[in-house]
C-alpha cells in the first residue's frame, strides 16, 4: 500500500533489539544486531563511530577527519588521524606523536635525542636516519 504510516512509541521488528531483531526508539535511534547494509550513508552532524568493544575502532567525524582507535586502560587512545586537508598524524598508545605526513609532501618526525637517532637502523626499501650523513636517507644493503 501507499501513504504514511505512523507509530507511537518505539517500533519492535522481530523481537526487537537484543533478539536479533531491529528496535526503532521515539528519539530517532535505530539498533540491531544483525548487519546494516546502505547504498548511501549520510551524516548531517556528529559523527559515525564503530560500536565494537574491541581494538581497533574508526571514527569518521564530521567530514574533518578520519580516526583510528586502539582500547588503551580502558579508553579509547588515537593512533592516527587522517584530515580532510591531507595530514596524517601517527601516535603511539600513549598519545605521543611519532611522526606526520603533510600534503606539501613533508614528514614530521617526532625530535630525537643523538642516541636515539644513532639507533635507527632500516632495511631493503626502508627510509632511515644514517648517522655518517647526519640525514634520513633511503636505506639499501
């Protein structure tokens, strides 16, 4: 049939949410627990967020940027975000910024101490710090 049909109250399709059914909230909020298939996903504010308890999750926020989590102490720590300008930004677990990569083609690296950067070795394909050159070279053997 055509026409509108409206519901008052929360809509429960097949036992509802948590019977693997599909529960549609007065607020708006749609849960299931089965997969959610769209030709198009648009968000108009806020942002889409994995629901996964477990490491890693994506966050894709506001058209700005795209975030890779890992579960950290129980929280949820960035690893590395993607911008809509072309920066991308590596951190480890902790927070700390390991390196950045820039749309003007620069990479950013996080300062190191002279040990630390003695340390560095690569290998076949590897771009690295070589010391005698006092400069991050393409590493071959």
């Amino acid at each position: 049939t055509s026409g509108n049909t409206e519901i008052d109250g929360t809509l429960k399709i097949g036992g509802g949410y948590g019977d693997t059914g599909l529960t549609i909230y007065t607020d708006g909020e749609i849960k299931s627990n089965a997969v959610a298939t769209f030709e198009d996903l648009k968000v108009i504010s806020g942002s889409v967020k994995t629901g996964s308890s477990t490491s890693p999750k994506v966050k894709i926020d506001d058209d700005t940027k795209i975030v890779l989590t890992v579960e950290k102490g129980g929280s949820d720590k960035e690893v590395l975000s993607v911008e809509k300008d072309g920066k991308a930004t590596f951190k480890d677990e902790d927070g700390d910024t390991k390196f950045e990569i820039k749309d003007t083609g620069t990479v950013k690296y996080k300062s190191k101490t002279t040990t630390e950067l003695n340390a560095i070795t690569g290998t076949t394909g590897e771009i690295a710090y070589n010391q005698t050159k006092n400069a991050f070279v393409f590493w071959k053997d």
